[in-house]
C-alpha cells in the first residue's frame, strides 16, 4: 500500500528496507511516505471525497475503538499497517478548535482560531505521531523504542510504548527540559537518560544507537511519525468544512509538524477533498531561529546549524532535521518563517491563558508570530487564521509561574514592554485568612 521516496533524491524504498536512522543510503536526506495507489488509481478506482467525507464523520458516534481515535479515523489516508487491529490507541486526535475572540480583536482580525494539540492525551501534538510509529514499530516486532526530546515526545513514546508492552529509551537535554515532560517519561517507565548535551547532541548519539542495537527509533526523521501529525489538517479542513482557513501558524522546532501538517493539506488538495492549502507559516524562537535565519540570508536553500538558547525549551533545537520539508510547505503555500524574541513570547502566553486556554511557551510563539504578520500586512483583517497549539499549559508550569512573579525575563529581555507585561501578571499573593483580607485583594486586583 505505501513506499518510501527519498526527499532528497527521490530514490523508492520499501517501508520495510529504511535504514535504523531512515536517512536515505545514496543521498543521507529523509524519506516521506507515499502511495503509489492513489495517482495510479484513476477515475472510480480513486478514494472518493465525498464517500471519504462521510464516513469520517460517521465515524465520529461509532462504538469501535479505533475510530474513536482522531488519527485512525482518517485510516483510508494513512495505509501504514498491514492490520489495524495492530494500532496501539490512547483515543488521540479529535482536539477541540477555539476561537480567540479577544485577540483577533485586539489584532482587527474577524476569525482567529486555536487548535488545541495540548488536549491530547499525554498533553502535546506528538501523540498523533507517536500512534502511527510506534504502531508500525510494535507490527514489525520491535522490543524496544526509542527518542531523543526535549521533553514532549519522550512522554508520548513512553506512554505508547507502555501501551503497547514495549520497552523505551529516552535520551533528554540534561537540566533543559521541563519537569511536567521528565515526570511523564518516568510514569510511563521509560529508561531516560538525562546526557550532558543539547537536543541536537542527543539525536546524533541515538542515530550512533540504532545503528548498532535493534531499536526503533521514533524521532520525527521516521517518516511514520509525519503520517500521525499530519491528520490535524484533516480535522481543521472538516471543521471549516472543507473550506481550509487562509493561515495557518505553527511553531518550529525539529520542524517535523510543519512539514507534516503540510503534507496532510497537499494530500488533501492533491485527492479532491479541498481545492486548496493555507498559507503555512512557521515561528521560531529568536535564539533558535535556524530556519527563520535561513530564509532571510538565502531564500532556504542553505541551513547553518546553530547553538540554540530559549526558554522555550521544547523548541530549543539548532539544527532541526526537517528543514527541508518545512521549507517546502512554507514556500508551496505562499507563507513566512518568522522569529519572536522571548519577551514576546511571554507576552502572547500570557494573553493566550487570559482567555482561558492555556499553552505551552513554544505554542504561544504562534500568536506572537502573528501579531508580527498583521504588522506587516502580511494577513489581511477578511482572512481566517488558525494557530496551531501544540502543548498543554501545566507542562511547563514553572515558566508560568516564573512569568506572574516577574522572574521570567531579565531587565534587558523585557526592555520597552513593562506595562504590557505587567498588566498581564496574576501573581500569587499571601492573604490574612479573613474575609476583610481576601475583599482587600479583589479590590486590589480591579485597580
Ligand atoms: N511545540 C512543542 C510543545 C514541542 O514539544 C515541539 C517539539 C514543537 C512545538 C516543535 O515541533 O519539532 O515538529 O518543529 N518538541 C520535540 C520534542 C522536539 O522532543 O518533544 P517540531
């Protein structure tokens, strides 16, 4: 049902003959899934869209676990297992999509919308991912999985791996990561090896790993990863009702999501099911910005991998594996690759918990993204933009609670935004246990 072509030179594989690494063996690029069926299939023999559309829907009120899951449920576009029956399930996908009132407000903008990935089931976009690899991994018989993370992918491979009775490995940034993430991966009985070495050092040593020992590495270079991520553009495109929105925004890091969030809206488009793709835009971290830097200094032809600092620790990587990817689907789509400085990011955390949601520091890079989009004209106030959120706000408490007690930024960081900032902390306070006390304190906060 599925090969694997190489993004590089084009070479097809077998999905059984990718190396351990998946780096392709005549060009060392990565390889993409793909379905040969779908172009050969002509005329009828096509998948029909509205047949297709349908039933995903129908899905929606079955009894049958899989289809309760918001990645199986769109199974006819991710043939990847020779059974389903083998698909390891934590009832992922299907997450809600807000709408942001008072931004879109603030920015002159009539439909800003969120698509929360953070209400997945270990609380991050990488659970879609994590059903489809390591799915594939348990089919072909693997013992044991494995990861380098900055946190949200060790905790969803070790909840998957537990699911399916398979032993994980979980190499993290020592000291970089945040607690909410590290205390997952030991839930879930992850072996998790904390290494004196950023993302990018913990990646290189697993690919030295796998080559040598029979583990199923489960990073975002496995291409079966990006078949998993890239089913929220089918929830998005069903929710606007196959009328995909103008923008979509998201944050990047490894920039695996990008690149599968764009393939699921190719695939779309390519299959009939939309007659077109959102502009996919990619934010980034202004101290881990290569690909923002790559596209200002030679139009994405050319990544200098470079050493990453952010607070934004999920997104704190400097040489991310799938440039090449994202860059496709920011430039076939029409869209930008931006950076925010820190304080931005604070800020636009901040406004995003204010109406209630709640993200991680790297979702909320998408909104400041934005805000520096309209700016510059780039979104016009008819169009419909949808950020795409990508983890929960109690992954990283700390940052939160650092930013309403004012310890977050340092003076220099927070230089010219003092009273937005402050005008958005709530911090804590310690109150008298009596009710003249606590009254004090409401007035307090109305001033
Ligand atoms: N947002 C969050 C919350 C993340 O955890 C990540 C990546 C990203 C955005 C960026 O996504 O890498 O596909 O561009 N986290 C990875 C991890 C690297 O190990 O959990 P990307």
């Amino acid at each position: 049902m599925h090969q694997l072509r190489c993004f590089g030179c084009g070479a097809r594989i077998a999905g059984g003959d990718a190396r351990p690494d998946f780096r392709c063996a005549v060009c060392g690029e990565l390889f993409e899934v793909e379905y040969p069926g779908w172009v050969e299939r002509k005329g009828p023999e096509r998948p029909n869209p509205g047949a297709l559309k349908w039933l995903w829907r129908e899905r929606r009120s079955s009894s049958e676990a899989l289809d309760h899951s918001g990645v199986w449920r769109f199974r006819e576009l991710l043939p990847i297992l020779d059974n389903f029956g083998d698909a390891v399930n934590l009832f992922e996908g299907n997450t809600p999509l807000y709408r942001l009132t008072r931004a879109a407000k603030r920015l002159g903008i009539d439909q800003l919308y969120a698509k929360h990935q953070g209400m997945n089931p270990t609380g991050s976009f990488k659970d879609t991912g994590m059903t489809a690899a390591l799915s594939v991994a348990k089919e072909r018989g693997f013992e044991w999985v494995a990861c380098a993370s900055t946190g949200n992918t060790s905790a969803a491979m070790a909840a998957y791996a537990a699911r399916a009775g398979l032993k994980s490995l979980v190499l993290i940034p020592d000291g970089k990561i945040a607690w909410g993430k590290l205390s997952q991966a030991m839930d879930y009985g992850a072996v998790t090896c904390q290494l004196k070495a950023d993302f990018d050092g913990c990646l290189t040593l697993l690919t030295q790993i796998v080559n040598e020992a029979p583990i199923y590495l489960l990073n975002s270079v496995n291409p079966y990863r990006l078949e998993g991520q890239k089913t929220p553009a089918f929830e998005i495109a069903e929710a606007f009702d196959w009328n995909v929105p103008d923008h979509l925004i998201v944050p990047g890091g490894n920039l695996g999501n990008s690149s599968a969030l764009g393939k699921g809206f190719r695939e779309l488009r390519e299959l009939g099911l939309t007659a077109r793709m959102p502009k996919i835009s990619v934010i980034q971290a202004a101290g881990a910005n290569p690909l923002a830097r790559c596209f200002r200094e030679n139009q994405a032809t050319v990544l200098e991998p470079m050493e990453a600092h952010t607070r934004a620790t999920a997104i704190r990587i400097g040489n991310p594996a799938s440039w090449r990817k994202a860059a496709r689907a920011i430039q076939e789509t029409g869209g930008w690759c931006l950076d925010v400085t820190e304080a931005e990011i604070a800020i636009a955390k901040a406004e995003i918990g204010a109406e209630g949601l709640g993200c991680e520091p790297a979702s909320a890079v998408t909104l400041a993204g934005l805000k520096k989009l309209r700016a510059e004209g780039k979104i016009r106030s008819n169009e419909t933009v949808v950020l795409v959120l990508t983890g929960h706000t109690l992954k990283d408490a700390d940052y939160t609670i650092d930013f309403h007690r004012g310890t977050l930024l340092d003076a220099e960081e927070a230089a010219g935004r003092e009273a937005e900032i402050a005008a958005l902390q709530r911090n804590a306070q310690v109150v008298e246990a009596n009710p003249a006390a606590v009254l004090a304190a409401m007035k307090d906060s109305a001033r």
